[in-house]
C-alpha cells in the first residue's frame, strides 16, 4: 500500500511540474521599449463648416483615427483614418461615406504646436480609385483649414 502511495505522489508531482512549466512558457514578457498610447481630439471651424479629428496614436502610428467634415447645407462627409505621423506631417488615407457612396482619398495635416494644418493640392485617381496628392512637395498649407487640440474633457467625437 506505500508503494501505491509513493507511486501516486511521484506521478501528480511530476505531472504537477510539468503543468507549471508549461504555464511560465505561455506568459508573455512586458516589452518595455513600446510607446505610450495617447487619444488626441482636434477640433476646427471655417465659416460654418466643422472639421472634427480623433487620433488614438501609438509613438508616430495611427492605431485608429475618426475625422469628420460637417459642410455647412452640404453632406457630412465622416470616416476613418490610417496613417503616420512623419517628423510633423502626418499622413493618412481617409476612407469615408459621402452621398451613400465609400471612397478612399489621402490627407496630410502639418503639425504645429498643439494644431493640425490641413493641406491642399492637385490630386490624381489611382486604379484601384484612390485619390492622392499628385506631389506632396507642392502641398499648399495656408492655414484656412485648422484644428486645434481640444482636451479630452469636451471631446468633439
């Protein structure tokens, strides 16, 4: 009968062990090098029309973004975007419902301070329907398109 019972004991011991070791394998290690997550929310006004920006950023990545264009007497235009924000351009393709219909077209907004600058320029159709910048160098940045940072508190989105 000790026999039994040492045979059991040293059986759940090693199965025991075995169920232990295998848990510390599938427990993932901290990475302590990865960015901080921050929302942002922007906010801008021309004329009548509002521009409305939700950014969830991770370092310079987009993880997920929300803008929206409130036309005065015209359709809201309001989507999502995915992009970057490189050195203080952020860059992103903005996909959106106008009128019923999905489109794809890229936007860039330069970073000064705690605003975005939207710019304009001549635009080119891809293929696949996208419509991008047909030069990002001859991006216009006049200023008439701004969005200034808003705090989380009063969060336009």
């Amino acid at each position: 009968m000790t026999k039994i019972r040492v045979l059991i004991l040293a059986l759940v011991s090693v199965l025991f062990s075995c169920n232990k070791q295998k848990g510390t394998d599938v427990t993932p290690e901290k990475n302590d090098s990865e960015e901080p997550i921050s929302e942002q929310f922007y906010s801008g006004n021309i004329k009548k029309d509002t521009i409305l920006m939700n950014l969830t950023m991770e370092g310079n990545k987009i993880l997920s973004g929300k803008l929206i264009y409130n036309f005065y007497e015209k359709d809201k235009n309001e989507g999502t975007l995915i992009g970057e924000l490189k050195g203080d351009t952020l860059l992103a393709d903005y996909t959106f419902m106008s009128e019923g219909i999905s489109s794809v077209r890229q936007v860039v907004f330069l970073k000064k301070g705690d605003t975005y600058i939207e710019g304009y320029g001549d635009i080119v159709e891809e293929a696949s329907g996208k419509v991008i910048f047909k030069d990002r160098k001859q991006l216009k940045f006049d200023g008439k398109s701004v969005l200034s940072k808003v705090d989380s508190q009063s969060k336009p989105l």
